[in-house]
C-alpha cells in the first residue's frame, strides 16, 4: 500500500507573525525544545534549511524588502502577512527521496502562493515535513485571503499538488474528512495507540490543545502513524438493539472539548430556586373560617324563643342595609313578635 502526502496551508496574520514563524522553522524558540515538547532537540542538527536567508531576523526583513518593492503601502492589522505550506511524509519517509521531493515542493509552493521567503525541512520530529514560507504578493498587491480561499479552493489546491508533486513520487492523496461515528472511532484509536506507545505529547503543555485537534479531525493523524482511514470511512453503520437505545446516554458530550464547554455554561448558570430571584417567601398563617350556627328556622314569621334558651337577632336584611330611607332602618322593631302572639 502506498504512503500518503499531507499538504496543510495557513494564513498568516499580524504584525511581526513573518519572525515568529521563521523562528519556529529554525527552532531558534529555546521554550520549544524542552522535554515535554515534540521536538527532539538531539535531532535538530538533521534539519536542513533548503531556502531563504540564514536568520529569522533576515527572512522578515526579505519580506519587507519584497513589499516596499512592490510599492505596497501599510496593512492592516488582519491582512495575511504570509501563507504557510506544510508538506509531511509518514513517520517511515514513505520510501521517497526526501529532498528531491521537498525541492519539488517547494517549486509548486512558490507557484500557488507567491515567491518563496523561507524553507526548512524538519527531521527532529515524529514525522519527516517541510515548512515553506511564501509572501503572497501578485502584481503590487498582498492577496493571500484569494491565495488560500475557503474550502472549495482548498480543495482544489489539494487536488492540483496531488497531480503535479505526490503523484510522480508515488503517494496516495490522503482521505476525505472523516465525519460522524468514523471519526469519533478514529480518534478514539489514535489516542489509544499515543498512550500505549507512551508518546512524549501526551506529556506536553500543549497536550489538550493537540487532543483536540485529533478528536477534532484524527485522519491526518491517524495517518501519519500508518493506520489506514480509508476502510474505516466505508464502514457499514451497526444497527441498533432495543437494550442499546434504551441505556444510550443521548446527546451528551463526546469529546473532551465538549465536556469543557458543558461545564463551563453549567457552571455560569444561576442555581435553580427561590434564592435565585432574590426575594424571600412569606408564610401566612391564616385560622379557620369561622361560620355562625344558624339557630333559625326557614319560617318567614320565625317562632319565640324557647324559656332558658338565649334570645339570637336576626341579623338586617341586605335591603336595611344598602337602603337610605329612615323607615327601613335596623333598628326598625321586627315583626315577627305579631306573629307570635297569634300562635298563643
């Protein structure tokens, strides 16, 4: 089975990012060559400067050189500053000459991204690459948002490097993105096989940065340590059981960076009560109703009082009540008390 190129392209942007970069291709960033790192610095004398002055200092002033030249006026603080092209081969070389393929890709970088300011073939690595560093000038004017595009162009870009470079050498153009299930089963492989080979960027400061960038999209990884992508993409989807569904934990997190920002909303979130809305709940303690035993009977004459029984008053009439004629006062005598002489 044939080894697989990898082309990636970055824009560059900011004021001084030229330097930066140069600096990291030179590894002349000391922080970077710690043990915790990627780099292995007993390895960096294996690095070959293929292209471009001798210091960082000299490729950013080559690149100002270059614009002043041109006539190009001042940037803006997001203008692309340079476009960055990195070509890696698999950790085994892939059985290509190395510099003979690294020159050709140079030639193709200058070609798609403007003259070329820098490049520097790194083997103190996991895996043999070339950084080149381009300034993407065409006709007095800095295009590298055109240069580079969006995913369409990117595309292409991919496509027209696999024809004319990795083609003649042999290698296969890398798999489509993984996405859905392939690529959560890609990742999950690729972390497993960094762990049980002890892989010193598990060990780095940088580690949750490059763990997210595998769960993110584990093919070019996955690559890069020789597992073939390409049969996984095709795998059949397995069916579900009733027991599956019914246990499956739903949509939650499934990644590392998922989890993190699930947290970290839960956690800016008000606590869920009567605390929340900052007022306190009043408890009203309230008696019974009290209803008066109606003593009466339903007769409209009524009857006496039985002897040694209290006497109760019928409580006004609601016309007594709402009524503003004298005659209709409450203390008008009932009369009830003819009736009961009658019934004597």
């Amino acid at each position: 089975m044939s080894a697989a190129a990898f082309l990636r392209v970055k824009k560059l942007t900011g004021a001084g990012i030229v330097k930066v970069a140069a600096m990291h291709n030179r590894r002349a960033i000391v922080a970077e060559l710690g043990a915790g790192g990627c780099i292995d610095a007993s390895r960096c004398a294996l690095n070959v400067t293929m292209e471009g002055p001798d210091t960082p200092q000299a490729v950013a002033e080559l690149a100002q050189g270059l614009m002043d030249a041109a006539g190009v006026g001042k940037l803006r603080k997001d203008a692309v500053r340079a476009v960055e092209a990195v070509f890696s081969l698999p950790p085994d070389g892939g059985g290509v000459d190395h510099a003979a393929y690294f020159s050709r890709c140079i030639e193709w970088a200058s070609t798609a991204f403007g003259p070329v300011l820098s490049a520097d073939a790194h083997h103190d690595e996991a895996a043999p690459h070339l950084h080149v560093l381009c300034l993407p000038l065409v006709d007095g004017r800095m295009v590298g948002s055109d240069l580079v595009g969006g995913p369409a162009k990117l595309r292409a870009l991919q496509a027209g490097f696999h024809t004319a470079v990795a083609q003649g050498f042999g290698l296969k153009r890398g798999a489509a993105k993984l996405s859905g299930r392939n690529r959560a089963g890609t990742a999950a492989a690729v972390l497993a096989h960094l762990r049980a080979i002890g892989d010193p960027a598990m060990k780095s400061a940088m580690w949750p940065a490059i763990r997210d960038a595998i769960e993110r999209d584990p093919r070019p990884f996955a690559e890069s340590i020789g597992f073939d992508v390409t049969s996984a993409s095709a795998a059949p989807k397995p069916a579900k059981s009733f027991t599956s569904i019914m246990v499956s934990r739903g949509k939650g997190a499934r990644t590392h960076a998922e989890a993190d920002r699930r947290d970290r909303a839960l956690m800016g979130r008000k606590p869920i009560g009567f605390e929340a809305v900052g007022e306190a709940l009043e408890v009203v303690e309230t008696s019974p109703i009290q209803t008066p035993v109606k003593t009466g009977t339903l007769c409209s004459v009524g009857f006496s009082p039985a002897k040694g029984s209290p006497t109760h008053t019928r409580p006004p009439a609601m016309g007594h009540l709402i009524s503003n004629d004298p005659q209709h006062s409450p203390e008008r005598p009932a009369e009830p008390e003819a009736c009961t002489a009658r019934h004597r």
